[in-house]
C-alpha cells in the first residue's frame, strides 16, 4: 500500500518519493520492518500464551539427553512468523504482482492447515494432531493452485535465452578479446523451462520430457509442470516441518535459504545478470526479493525466541507456511530443480524417516525389529543416549555418532550445512 501511495507522490515532485521504486530500497526496509515486527509481536504474543497456558502437554521431556526442560513452552510460533511476513510485504510490496499474490496465498493457506494441526494438539488433546491424509490434501491443493495459475495467468512468463549465444571479439594496441555474450528474446512468453544444474546448457524443457506424445507435448508438459510444483509444494513443506524438531533449527536453515533464494529472484529479475549467469530473466519477480527480505527478517526476529533454549515453538503453523514458500518460490524463478542442493538438510532429513520406517516394516515381516539409525528424523541421531533406546530393537548404526551432541552444537553445525549448501546452488549457475 504505501508503494502505491509514494508512488502516486512522485508525480507531485515530492523529495524521496522516487526511492520507492528502487528494489533495494524497499527490500531492506521490507527485511528491518520485518525483524522488528517480530521482535515486538513475539514478545506479546509469548507473554499472552504463557498467561493462558497455551503449550502442547504431551511434549517428551526425557528428549534432551542434558536435562533441558522443555515443558510449558507456548507453541504456535508461526503465527508470530506469518504476520511478520504479511504486514510488511503488503505494506512495501507491489500487491498487484501475480508472484506476490501468490505467495501471499500460499503463506494463508499453508498458515490455515499448520494452525489446525497445533489447534488439534494444543486444544483437543490429540496429540497425532490433524490427520497426515488431510495436511497431505492441503498440500497438494494449494501447490495445484500455484502449478495452474502460473500456467494459465498471462502475467506469469519468462524471457528465454537465444539458443546460440553470440560471440564478439574486441581488439586493443596490445590484446584481442573474444566474449560470449548471452541475449534474451525480445518477447516474454510462457515457458515450460527450468533450472538443471552441472549442465552447460543447462535448461530442461517439460514439453520435450514428453516429447513421445507428439502434437500434444506442450499440453502434457503442462500437466507434468503442474505435477512436480505439486511435488516440489508438499515435500519441502514437510521436509522443513520435519526440520522442526530443535530449537532455531529450522527457523535457522530456513533463513540462510531464503538468502540464495533472494539472489537467485535477483538474478533471475535483473536482465544484466540473467545475460551474465545465462539463465531466463522473468519480468516482474524482482517483487520476490522483497517478499524474501521479509521472510528473511521474520526467520532471524523468530530467532530471538526461538534460539536456545527456546522460549516458543513454531509448531506447525510455522513449518509447514516456511517449506512452502520455499518451495512455491523456486518454482516461480523455475529453479525447483535446484531444491535437492539448496534444501539438502529437508531432503536428507524426509529421506532418514522414509529409510528408517520401510525398513523397519521390512524387516518386521521377517520377525526381525531392525532399525537403521538411532532416532528419526536424523538431527534427533545426534543427540539420543543408549539408554534411550528401545532395548527390543537391533540398531545397524547404533554407533554412529558414538556419543550425544547437544542440540544447540547440532543445530548450528547444520546451519553452518546450509550455509555450504546455499554457496553451492548459487555457484552451480556458473558451474557447467
């Protein structure tokens, strides 16, 4: 609201109206705004919890090998996350912005489904929460959504680059120069294009995945989009509520990725660096660095709290709207496929609990309670004590590690992962 507002200001010469159309400008106000809010709301939001009694009573309290008691903290932290997000981008954002608008829905969607599930815990007493059948649907509704509109919507298009880049030589007294120089086509269309990485020329086109189908490929390339932002919606968003088990872990991981995702909507909105980088530049999504400043500055003023030992949990309500905006953000710059580095601890974190729970089945109908790893998800591996474990159970990396880390050192040691892993996804545009 208030960039339309100094925007209608500029007509009228009003000094420093000007400065609201500058994305950098608006994107770290939008960051500071943000962390403040958060910041301040949090603290109320603790205190009016804490005053009610509002925490989950079936938390574990033998989960800490170190003793810390984890009882009687407020949960639903994410709402503090949610407001912090929305007031700050509809207040500097450009809200017309189709990208905008749509992740302002998926932030309200997934926001909606997280709070059900904490209402269910912390109110009804069931600790199982919403039924995984219903968060699954939720899931794959709002990612259906965010597939079709991009597909239909005539504001959702791209750039692509010219299949030959063009080759200029520059001569000097001294020197000669030869330069590739990428171009961009002159019109903005729809694309079916995305992001693959280590690959020279490094976009894959969904319509020639399903080149076997002829005259009909753009249409079921389409559909395979549609699918994998299905995909790419519901399992980030549960790799990150996965994620959530420690206090600032996924708060943390989450924000160094919303960093590489804020460069890469940079490079991706910005027709110098696409041309340098040799990506497609996407018109208009520079409106998601500014969103991604405010989902920055809510992670880090969610910190503040959320550090160890923690004085709120995000609960669902938080992680499940985190890997969703993740997820539907890199589908809009259509760098999805950059997902498995960027959110290696998510992947890694879902592919520990699918390993451990089918092998377990596998090995129960065999009459045999093997497990692979000493806990689930894996960052719970690090910290578990022997005595812990269920002495009925053979454990095939009971070893591994051979003694309990607390968690506020295995929480930064997979911050200082992501980190690397943040590094690697954007190095990978040059890296071909």
């Amino acid at each position: 609201m208030l960039y339309y507002f100094f925007r209608f200001l500029e007509q009228f010469d009003i000094p420093g109206s000007h400065m609201w159309s500058y994305i950098s400008f608006r994107a770290l106000l939008t960051l500071i705004l943000a962390l403040l809010i958060s910041a301040w709301f949090g603290e109320r939001f603790i205190k009016w919890m804490k005053r009610r009694k509002i925490f989950e009573t079936e938390r574990d309290p033998s989960i800490d090998p170190f003793g810390v008691e984890k009882k009687g903290v407020p949960t639903m932290g994410g709402i503090i996350i949610i407001v912090s997000i929305l007031v700050p981008v509809l207040l500097l954002c450009r809200i017309r912005n189709i990208y905008i608008i749509l992740m302002v829905v998926t932030t309200l969607w997934l926001g909606f489904l997280g709070f059900l599930d904490d209402y269910i815990k912390i109110f009804r007493r069931n600790k199982e929460g919403l039924k995984g059948k219903y968060k699954i649907v939720g899931q794959v509704s709002i990612g259906f959504i965010v597939g079709l509109t991009l597909w239909l919507s005539p504001d959702a298009v791209v750039r692509e680059t010219l299949s030959e880049p063009q080759i200029t030589m520059t001569k000097t007294v001294h020197t000669e120069t030869i330069e590739t120089v990428v171009k961009h086509k002159k019109e903005a269309v729809k694309s079916l294009q995305t992001t693959i990485p280590f690959v020279k020329n490094h976009n894959l086109n969904y319509s020639n995945v399903m080149s076997f189908l002829g005259d009909n490929k753009v249409a079921a390339g389409w559909v395979l989009f549609v699918l994998m932002t299905i995909f790419v919606v519901t399992g980030v968003s549960n790799g990150a509520n996965l994620n959530d088990g420690m206090d600032g872990m996924c708060a943390g991981n989450s924000a160094i990725i919303g960093v590489a995702l804020g460069v890469l909507a940079y490079v991706s909105s910005h027709i110098g660096y696409a041309s340098y980088f040799d990506i497609m530049y996407i018109p208009h999504s520079e409106e998601l660095v500014v969103f991604l400043c405010a989902f920055i500055g809510a992670m880090v003023g969610f910190l503040w709290y959320n550090a160890f030992p923690a004085q709120v949990f995000m609960g669902d309500t938080g992680s499940l709207t985190i890997g969703g905006i993740i997820g539907v953000c890199a589908v809009i710059i259509h760098k999805e496929l950059l997902l498995p580095i960027l959110c290696g601890i998510f992947f890694v974190e879902s592919l520990s609990v699918i390993i451990q729970t089918q092998w377990f089945k596998i090995q129960k109908k065999k009459g045999r309670r093997v497990r692979v790893f000493r806990a689930t998800p894996i960052h719970d591996n690090f910290r578990k004590l022997d005595s812990q474990l269920d002495a009925t159970s053979r454990y095939i990396l009971k070893g591994w590690p051979n003694r309990p880390f607390h968690e506020s050192k295995i929480t930064i040691r997979f911050w200082i992962t992501s980190i690397i892993l943040a590094a690697l996804t954007i190095i990978t545009l040059k890296m071909r």
